[in-house]
C-alpha cells in the first residue's frame, strides 16, 4: 500500500480503472455466456454423430464380416493391399468468439467405384460395400473429430474466461475499490490534517497579531 | 482323352461332396469346435489335421478348406493331364493366377511384408507355391512382372504392355484391368481354334461369366453414377449377347431401376425380380448373390451334360469351390452369431 | 452244295453282338475303374454293372444257335 | 424279413444319464439319433451334451493324425500293432491322455522341421528348374558377347510384336554410355526376343532407369548369381540340384528313421483315440435342458419290451420311454434292421452291396435266397461241378475264416452248388456228357421233353423265357405291395397311385402279348389272340397315366428284361458245351495221360468261368432285372448302441 500514491490524480486514475474492470468483467461475461450458448450447440451435434457413427460402425462391421465369409478374407485382404494409403488431411482454423477451432478441409473418403484401387472384376460387390460403410464411417469420425476439438477447445475457454471474470470480480474490482477507498480516506485526512494545521496557523497568527497589537 | 474313366472319378468325387443335409448339420452345431468335429468326419479331415498344427477355430476351418480346395484342383488337373481337355481345364484353374498375381502386385505396390502376401495367396491355378513364392520375393512390381517373363509366363505380356501407364499414374487399376481382360481374351481366343463340343461348353460358361461381370460393372456404376465413357473401359469383350453397344444402352438409362428393365426378356431376367427394397436402397451385393447364383447353378448343372466331356470336371471345380464357400459361410457365421436366416440367404445351394 | 449261309448267319449274329458287347464294357470297364479308384466299396455294384451289356452277346448267341438248330 | 422299427424318446433326470447309457449299452437294442436336431420346425431344440474330454481327446486325435502324415508310411506288424493296441486301450482315459501328449511333445515339432525344410527345398528345386529352362536358351548367345571386366550384362525379353523397341533401345543405349555398349539379340521361342547387352557399370543406373521405363522385361535371376556368366550359372544351377535332392533324401532318411522307430506306436494311439473321441460323440446326440437328458432313437418292435423293463427295473418311474406317434414320412426315416434266418443272411450281404433296403419295403432278400441259387443251378447244372464247387468254397471258408464278405460269398456258392447238383442229375450231367458216356446217369425226361441241354435248347429257351415271365411278374406284384405301403404316407399318395396304375397295367399288357404271341405261334383259337390284344388294349392307358409317354417305353424295356433271362438257357449251354469238347479232346489223345491232362485243364477252366459268370448273371437278373421293378434302396442301417459299434460309454 506503500507504493500507492494518495493523490488526488490516483484517485481519479483508480476509478477509471475500476469502471475498466467492471466493463471488462460484464464484457467477459457476455461472453461466456455466448460461448456457453455455443459449447451446448457443438456438444449436441457431438452426442448425434457419436450415436450415428456407433450405428454406421456396426453396420460396417456387419458388412465386412459378410464379405469375410462369403468371399474369404484373403481375398478381402488382397483388396485391402490395393485400396492401402495414408491419409492426408488440411486443417485450417476458425474463431468463435475468440476462440480458434479446426476446420478440416477434406476431401470425402467415399470413393468411387474406380478410385479404389482394384479392378472390380475380382472383387466383389460386397466388398465394395463393406469399404464404402467403413469410408462413410472414416467420413463420420473425421468430423466427429473436428467437432470434438471445437467442443474441447470451447470449453476450455469458457473456464478460462470463469476465471478471468472471477479474478476480475473477486479480486481486481475490491482491490481497486479498496485502494480507491484508502486513497479517498487518506486524502480526507490530509484535508481535516490541513484544515485544522491552518485553523492552528490562524490562531497563531490571529495571537501574534493580538501580541503586536498588544505590544 | 479318356473321358470315361476320368469322368467316373470325379462323378465319384463328387459324390462325396456334402450334401444338403450335411450341411444343415453344420449349421445346427452349436460352436466352432463341434463344427469341426463334425468337418473331421469328411474328407476335409487331413488338412484339418494338418492345419490343426498350426491353427484353431475358424482359422484352422478356413486355412483347411483352403488347401483341400487347392488339393481337389490338383487332383483333378492330375487326372486330365495331356491334351486339349488340359489346356481347357487350366483355362479355368488360370482365374487363380490372376488373383494371385494382382494380389502380389498389390502387395508389392504397397511394399507389404512378403509372408503376409504370401498367406493372400491361392495356389490353385497353374502357377504353383513354389513360383508363387519366388514371385512374393521380387523387391517391386516391375521384378514381378519381369519374372514372370523371364519364366515365359504369358501373365507378363499386359503388364508389360501397360506398365509405363502405370508407373506414369501410380494406379495399380491399369494393369489389374490389363490382367483382367486379357485372361478373358485368352481363354476366349483359345476356345474359338476348337470346334469340339467342350469348347462349346466352356465358352458357354465363360461367356455368362463376362455377362455377369459386365451387368455388374453396369450396375455398379450407375450406382456410383460413373461416367458411361469411363465405365467403357472396363466392361470385358467377348459376349455376343451383351456387346459394347448394348451395354452402353444400359448404362445410358441411369437408373439401377431403368437398366433392369433391359434385361427384360433375357436370361438375366430373374434379376429383376429382386425386391423393391434393395433397388431402391441400390444394394449391388443383393444383385450380384442372384447373378453369382445363376453362374454356379448353371455350372454346376454341367453334372447333367454329356457325361463323357469337360462337362463333368467344370461342374466339379464349381461344386467344389461352391460347397468351400458354404463351410466358410456356415465357419463364419457360428462366430459372430448371425441370426440363421440370413446365414440361410447366404449360402450358395445347389 | 455246301450252305454257307447259315453258319454265316450265326456268326455275324454272335459276333455283332460280342462286339457290341466288348464296347459297351470297354467304357464300362474304364469308368468303373475310375469309380473304383474313388470309392473301392463300389466294386461290387461295378462288376454287375460290367455285366450288364453281356445281354447283347447272350441274345446274339441265343439268335446264333436258334438260326444253326432251326435251319439246319 | 425287415423288423418294423419303432421310435423311442428316453428322458430321465441328468444324474442318471450315466447309468442308463450303461444299461442301453447293455441291451444293445438302441439305434441312437440325434435329439438335438429339430425334428420339424417350431419345435424347441434341445441344447446339446458335451462331454469335457472331447475336445482334449480330438485335438490329441488329429495332432497324431498329423504327425502321421508327415512321416512316410511304414510297413507295420498288426501283431505289434494290436499288442500296442491293447496296452493302451488298458490305461485310464487321463493317463492315456497324459500319454499322448507326451508322445506330441516328442514328436510334432521334430517332424514338422524336417518336413518344412523338405517342402522348402522342393519349393526350391522346382523354381531352379524355371531358371534353367530359359538360362539355357541364351546361354548360346553368351560366346559370341566380348568378356570385360567391370562391365555389365543384362538379358532383355521383347515381344516379338515390339520387335522395333531394339532399335530405340540401340540409340537410346549409344546415347547413355557414350557408344561402349554391345547388344545382340535373337528369337528365344515363337513370341519372344532376347536381347544381350553389355555395358559399363558406371552407367548402370542410368541404363536400368531406363529400361524401366520401355516396354521390355528384364531377365530375374536370384542375386546369387549376380555377375557370373551364364554357363557359370547354368553350372551352379546343376550344383544346387543335386545338392538340393541330396539334402532331401537326407531329411527323407531322417524321417524315415522317426518313422520305423514311431509309426506303430502313432498308428495304435490314432486308432484308440478315434475310438474314444467316436464313444464320446454319443454325447453330442443326447439332448438337455437344464436337469434332464432327452436320448432318441429307434427300436426294433420285439425288444421294446425288454429294454422297457430293463430302465423300469433299474430306476423306476424317474426314466420315461416315450413312443411319440410318428407320422408315416417319419416312419420312412426309420433304420433298416435285416432280421432273416441264417440262410438269408449272405443275401442281405449281397443287397447291401449296392444300397440297404428302406425300412419301409419290401426286402427282397428271402426272395434272392430262393432265386439266386436256383438260376445258378440251372446254369451251371453238373453234378460234378457241383461237388467240386462246393469242396471248394467249403475250403475257402476254411481258410480266410476271418473275412466276412468271402464267407457270405462262398455260402452263396455252396447254395448255388447244391442247386447245381440237383440240375446236373435231371440234365443227366456229370462233368460233362462224361456221366451219361460212362453210363453212370442219363437226362431225364419230363413234360415230353428230354432235358439233356445239348439238344434241347428250345424247350431250354422256352423255359427260361417262362422263368422270366414269372420273375418279373413277382416284382412287378411286390412293386404294387410297396407302393400300396407308400399309399399311408400322405405326400406319396398321387404318386404310389401312378406307381400301382402303371405296375397293374405292365402285367395286364405283358400277359395280353404272350397270349398274342402263343395264340399266333401255336396257331390257337383266335379268341386268345384277341383276348390278348384287347388286354393290352385296356392297359395301355393304365400304364400311360401311370408313367407318362415314358411309361410307355416301359413295356420296352420290360420285354427286353423278360428276354434277358435266355442267359439263363444260353450261360448253361456254352458251359455244357464246353465241357462236353473237354471230354472229347481228351478222348481224341492217343496217350490217355495227355488227354486227361487237357480235359482236366479245359474242364478247370470251365469250373472257374461257371463259378463266375452263372452267379453274376444270376445276381445281375435279380438286381437288374428283378429289383428294378419294385426295390428303391437308401436306407440307412440299424446300428444299436452296444460294444461292436464301439459304442461303450466312458
């Protein structure tokens, strides 16, 4: 408190920036309430692609393992070696409120017919029903992943701005209240201090006036 | 050749392929191991044995049928040995070795673990586990195919042909399509210096196969709504029937619904009585279980044809392949519980 | 005159019908073999089945002796 | 005659499961099927019993099973064998298993090494034989190729169809190396063109890239043998070769030796352990719920009771047997159990070589016990030959008293023999004409005919075609009984209905042409001649409605079946013939040695031809001829639970 310079002009300076903190804090809270808002919005898009992608996975799963039994696995495996590639994907980012999440730019992995890799003469129709339900699925867990790290990311930022706003309402604004307060009381007392020191000065020199006269 | 005895054998052969009722009690068996209890007692009994070494359960059942179905192609190939009725015979068998081939080239393309190349393959063609092996060995597709020139193994000659393409655009689809077609082609070619009567009933066979493997592609790029100058390059020549020309007219009316009404009114007719449902839902694998029937039941009916011709012996590879299918069916579907009447759908009854 | 006839006639009749015979078993014979190799507990079906085309020699030997008997 | 077979459930509490098997193993009167299997649908299925050591006991089975496979075969002493046999079959079901396993470890991963190095190396061998096919075929052009060190050869393949690649990979080549390179080419078989190159190793990279690219194969060779030249290589192909087949006659040896030391002992173990693993399968048939068993099977009607109060007597009420009704196709499922006098007994023999009879037919078997003998007496028909053929099947039977099928055979022969000597007396046959030459019998005469077959071979004709008439009537009548049986099943009756149209109208048209026939060939009143034709008149549309157009045909091939049975006249006379030009060649030879030498030879042969022929024909009549008329066949056996089948519960 030493540091704190009871001036006037520190006074108004600690009020200015009360007045900043309180704006901030309700800026702040505005927005967690919008990222709230948004964070329930992702989290049910979530919720609806993580029930479709367990369906899509069972159904791709049912669809493999016909193609296994009818058409032998090894069969199915030589397609695997044809259709076998890494996958690359561009993620670019977004804000939300300040907040960066991933787009990622994709190409769909549903292939075509001739993009797989394998002349569709020795492979049957029902392995390319099982590759498709397991590229749909592919399809359906990227974005699943994409939404997943918006969600993340969101609410991560919304604890942070709690935070902020907490640290703003429990202890920036009553410490700047305080000192604004110990501020205004020293200056008071400076004022009392200074009125009495001059009334004392008066009657001294209202004495020493009364002295010269009466000597 | 002496259709006669050879005939006799394999009818006898065939006899011994398991009946319908068998194959019910496969179904009913409980689990796997019961099932294979059940196998045991079959003529699949040695490579159950022998399998049993190294595997169990379903691995031991698949690896097992697998090489008695390799075993069974032998024996036959064994019995025809000489002639022309060989060369049409490996014609037949030569299916395998371009799977095969694909496969390693596959495999190679992807710089895959040769033991687990290896395992992909089905030595049941002409070219045996031994060339297969060597062929598995080779560092690139390029030494694969030189291979199999080196060794004078006709296989090269569309690989080489298509391989700069390949090697310009990096898909392996130019050259599984170059081996592909020129199976067909060779074999059609083959057939037509015959006049005899079994050349005539191979390329019955073999022209319904291409049919269906054209009505197929059809089919299946309509669903994927592929451009009819793209589909083109794939559909196989040799049909007199179903040309180039007809077929563009199928693919031309766009929908699966619009390409079944051209089949109206030709032995491909029962396709289009597959329910709405699957039509609609574009479901391919539903159109080609009738199609893939229709080829087996047509082979496998051969067992009625001439019985001192290739008939016999073409019905046999097919009853053979077919009962092969239906165990893994039955294998497969003990382990994953599939509710009977779809395991009932999926098997093959001839 | 010595008649020829007759005794021509029955050995084309019995000779006919022993080739006939000997065709039909040469296929028989080579199929039952291939039968036999497969399923050795044929063998019994197999050798009646062989037996079966030996009508064509017994009517042809039948014929041959009713054509010496009767016409002689 | 067949025993009617009745279904049985047996159901008791689970505990007893055990005791009762043993008193059905004691009984042995119980053909077991599988309870678990739905008998029709919407039925519950019952789950299945499995016995805990089974899966121990088949993984042990097709491990030996393996092992076995890999060795090569071994001569096996059966004594040793059974002796082996024997001392495992005394040991506990856990020792054995103990044993056997101990056994595997030994053995399984030794065998399967040698065997996988073996199967490498013919592996091997067979691609070596690739490589040397075409290494032979350039070798030629290799002399005419400069030899410089540090340079490189490569073996190109062209298709002949490409043939102008050469010149561009001629150009293309000059350009790479500067002009130090070689090539020459040659046609290597009708569509391809090898071509030789050689250049310096420093533009190998180059070279190959570019190679990669053109439309030619380049030769593969293994890398060992890089660098080397090809005679070298063609040299060291031939090396490995013989190398290779040493190596393997060695492993062979090696296995050979693990064989001669082993393969008794596997074959004992292989043999008890399929036993065992068939005991314990009876489980998998019996049913269960949660407390109790369910065993079905079926029962010969005569034990019923027996087995009945054997389960009464040994738990009371707690084991039911139950009778469920059955419906008449249910009944048609039931085992065939023959269950003829002893006589009979070689016959079933000879119907179950080609297929059992259906519990539900008819079984020929008595009716073949009458016939078979008879037509081989008449055929063979000599008192002599007759003794001889019996002497010989009695030694035979003597001899081989262990095989089954040889003693059914030879009491056939014996039957056929005793038939043959009853023929031979009336023929006035003894070896021949040698019995009535020497005076001893002569033929006899009945009906006006004397039956010495050497003349009387119309009477001999007529009197088989009779004997056909009357044998295939007999089928065609047990053809109608069997289908009148089927009439109960309700989903054969339009069918058995045909079946007896068809047989009645076969008979009614077959009697109408014989009277045709006779009334035209005796000259008879011409009554029975249109009697005759209105019979077959009637007929004809009987038989059309029983079989269709080819119902029709039918009557062909009855006649012709009807016509077969000359055989029986025909087979006899070339025997009797036969003998007959024994006896006279014989009496032709000056010295009486040589001519009762070749008699006896001659006579010899004839023996063996009429123990063969006249007993296939006779069997082929029955089974061709006869059986087609009424005999349907495929029906599976009555095996009852009992010690034979190797049934016995653990």
């Amino acid at each position: 408190m030493e540091q704190i310079n009871p001036t006037r002009m520190e006074l108004i300076k600690k009020n200015a920036q009360i007045k900043l903190a309180e704006q901030g804090r309700d800026l702040l809270r505005e927005k967690m309430d919008a990222l709230i808002q948004e964070f329930f919005n992702v989290m049910e898009s979530v919720s609806q692609s993580r029930s479709e992608l367990e369906k899509l996975s069972d159904v791709a799963q049912h669809a493999l393992l016909i193609a296994e039994a009818i058409d032998d696995p090894v069969t199915l495996k030589s397609a695997s070696f044809a259709t076998r590639r890494g996958i690359t994907l561009d993620i670019k980012g977004k804000n939300v409120m300040g907040v960066p999440v991933p787009i990622i730019e994709k190409k769909r992995f549903v292939k075509s017919l001739f993009e797989r890799g394998y002349s569709i003469l020795g492979v049957s129709g029902r392995i390319d029903e099982a590759a498709e339900k397991y590229e749909a699925e592919l399809d359906l867990i990227i974005t699943l992943a994409e939404t997943e790290t918006s969600l993340r990311r969101l609410g991560s930022e919304i604890q942070m701005t709690r935070r902020r706003v907490n640290a703003l309402e429990q202890v920036l604004i009553p410490e700047l209240k305080r000192q604004a307060k110990y501020i205004e009381i020293t200056i008071d007392e400076r004022d009392r201090e200074d009125l009495y020191r001059l009334k004392k000065v008066k009657k001294i020199i209202e004495r020493k006036k009364r002295e010269t006269i009466n000597t | 050749m002496e259709y006669a005895y050879v005939n006799a054998r394999i009818k006898a052969m065939k006899s011994r392929l398991l009946d319908r009722s068998f194959l019910e009690q496969l179904i009913n068996k409980p689990d796997i191991d019961s099932l294979i209890a059940e196998l045991e007692k079959t003529t699949y009994r040695e490579e159950l044995d022998k399998a049993g070494v190294l595997y169990s359960g379903i691995h031991r059942i698949e690896v097992a049928i697998r090489k008695d179905l390799v075993k069974t192609f032998r024996t036959v190939l064994n019995l025809i040995r000489g002639g022309e009725t060989e060369s049409y015979l490996t014609l037949i068998l030569n299916r395998w070795d371009v799977q095969n081939i694909k496969t390693i080239l596959r495999g190679k393309k992807i710089q895959e673990n040769p033991s687990e190349i290896l395992d992909c393959l089905i030595p049941a063609g002409e070219l045996d586990e031994a060339a297969l092996t060597e062929l598995v060995k080779q560092p690139d597709v390029k030494a694969v195919i030189d291979l199999l020139a080196t060794w004078g193994i006709i296989y090269s000659r569309p690989l080489t042909l298509n391989f700069r393409e390949f090697s310009e655009t990096g898909d392996l689809l130019v050259l599984e399509y170059a081996l592909d077609t020129f199976y067909y082609q060779d074999a059609l070619s083959r057939l037509k210096s015959g006049e005899s009567d079994d050349a005539r009933i191979l390329k019955n066979i073999l022209v319904t196969e291409i049919d269906i493997n054209n009505i197929k592609t059809v089919l299946r790029s309509i669903r994927d709504r592929i451009d009819i100058e793209e589909a083109k390059r794939y559909f196989v020549k040799g049909s007199p029937d179903f040309d180039m020309e007809r077929l563009t007219s199928i693919m031309k009316a766009g929908t699966i619904d619009g390409a079944l009404k051209h089949l109206e009114h030709t032995p491909y007719q029962f396709i289009t009585t597959i329910p709405q449902e699957y039509i609609v839902a574009e479901k391919i694998s539903a159109f080609e279980k009738e199609l893939e029937r229709y080829l087996v039941k047509k082979a496998v009916s051969l067992f009625i044809g001439d019985p001192l011709s290739i008939a016999i012996p073409i019905a046999y590879i097919w009853a053979k392949y077919t009962e092969v299918t239906n165990i893994r069916v039955i294998a497969r579907c003990k382990i994953i519980e599939v509710p009977e009447k779809e395991l009932r759908e999926a098997l093959i009854s001839v | 005159m010595v008649d020829f006839g007759i005794p021509i006639g029955a050995g084309i009749a019995f000779g006919l019908g022993a080739l006939g015979t000997g065709i039909a078993q040469s296929r028989i014979g080579a199929a039952g073999a291939g039968t036999i190799a497969e399923k050795p507990e044929m063998f019994g079906l197999m050798i009646i089945l062989v037996a079966i085309p030996e009508t064509l020699v017994i009517l042809g030997f039948v014929v041959a002796s009713m054509i010496m008997i009767m016409l002689v | 005659m067949l025993q009617k077979m009745l279904k049985i459930q047996v159901l008791g509490p689970k505990k007893d499961l055990h005791n009762v098997l043993d008193v059905l193993y004691a009984k042995g009167t119980v053909h077991i099927e599988d309870a678990s299997a739905p008998s029709s649908p919407g039925e519950v299925t019952l789950k299945r019993m499995t016995a805990d050591q089974v899966g121990d006991i088949n993984v042990a089975y097709s491990k030996i099973g393996g092992i076995l496979l890999t060795l090569p075969k071994t001569k096996i002493d059966e004594k040793i064998v059974a002796h082996t046999y024997a001392n495992l079959k005394a040991m506990s079901h856990d020792n054995l298993l103990i044993h056997v396993n101990s056994v595997i470890d030994d053995l399984e991963v030794a065998t399967k090494t040698l065997a996988k190095e073996k199967s490498d190396l013919e592996l091997s061998l067979i691609n070596l034989g690739r490589y040397e096919k075409i290494i032979d075929k350039i070798r030629p052009l290799e002399t005419s190729m400069p030899k410089l060190e540090g340079f490189e050869v490569t073996v190109l393949l062209i298709q002949k169809e490409f043939k102008d690649v050469i010149d561009i990979i001629r150009d293309a080549l000059a350009e790479i190396t500067k002009r130090q390179f070689e090539l020459l080419s040659a046609e290597l078989d009708e569509t391809t063109i090898a071509a030789v190159t050689i250049f310096n190793k420093r533009f190998s990279d180059q070279v190959h890239s570019y190679f990669f690219n053109q439309n030619v194969n380049e030769v593969r060779l293994p890398p060992e043998y890089l660098g080397k030249s090809f005679n070298e290589i063609f040299s060291l192909i031939e090396e490995r070769k013989i190398s290779s087949m040493k190596e393997i006659a060695r492993l062979d040896a090696e296995l050979e030796k693990i064989s001669s030391k082993w393969y008794t002992e596997l074959n004992a173990l292989h043999r008890i352990l399929g036993e065992r693993a068939e005991e314990l399968s009876i489980f998998s048939k019996i049913g269960q719920t949660e407390y109790t068993f369910m065993l079905a099977g079926w029962i010969p009607k005569k034990s019923l009771k027996e087995t009945r109060d054997a389960l009464k007597e040994g738990f009371g009420g707690r084991v039911i047997v139950n009778e469920p009704a059955l419906t008449p196709e249910e009944m048609a499922e039931a085992p065939t159990f023959y269950d003829n006098p002893r006589i009979v007994k070689p016959f079933e023999f000879l119907m179950c070589v080609v297929s059992p009879a259906k519990s539900t037919e008819y079984d020929p078997s008595p009716l073949m016990a009458i016939f078979l003998p008879l037509f081989f007496g008449i055929m063979v028909g000599d008192i002599g030959y007759g003794l001889i053929i019996t002497a010989f099947a009695l030694i035979m039977k003597w001899k081989f008293s262990d095989r089954d099928w040889l003693q059914h055979l030879m009491n056939v022969l014996i039957l056929g023999a005793i038939w043959a000597i009853i023929f031979g007396w009336l023929y006035g046959e003894f070896l021949g004409d040698l019995g009535e030459h020497m005076g001893w019998i002569e033929p006899k005469t009945f009906f006006g005919v004397t039956w010495n077959r050497m003349e009387a071979i119309v009477p001999f004709l007529i009197l088989s075609f009779a004997i056909g008439v009357f044998h295939v009537f007999l089928g065609l009548v047990l053809g109608i009984v069997n289908a009148w049986t089927e009439m109960s099943c309700k989903r054969h009756v339009d069918k058995a209905k045909k079946h007896i149209c068809e047989k009645s109208g076969m008979i009614i048209v077959i009697t109408g042409l014989i009277l045709v026939i006779l009334g035209i060939g005796l000259a008879l009143p011409s009554t029975i001649v249109t009697t005759g034709a209105a019979l077959i008149i009637v007929a004809i549309p009987l038989i059309f409605y029983g079989g269709g157009a080819f119902g029709t045909f039918e009557i062909m091939s009855t006649v012709t079946n009807i016509l077969s049975y000359s055989r029986i006249m025909a087979i006899g006379m070339a025997s009797v013939i036969l003998a007959v030009v024994a006896n006279k060649l014989g009496g032709m030879m000056e010295v009486a040695l040589v001519g009762l030498i070749i008699a006896a030879l001659l006579h010899t042969l004839n023996l063996i031809l009429a123990m063969f022929s006249p007993f296939l024909h006779s069997l082929r009549l029955h089974l061709v001829e006869f059986d087609s008329k009424f005999y349907q066949g495929g029906g599976k056996m009555y095996k009852p639970f009992k010690k034979e089948n190797g049934g016995k519960s653990t």
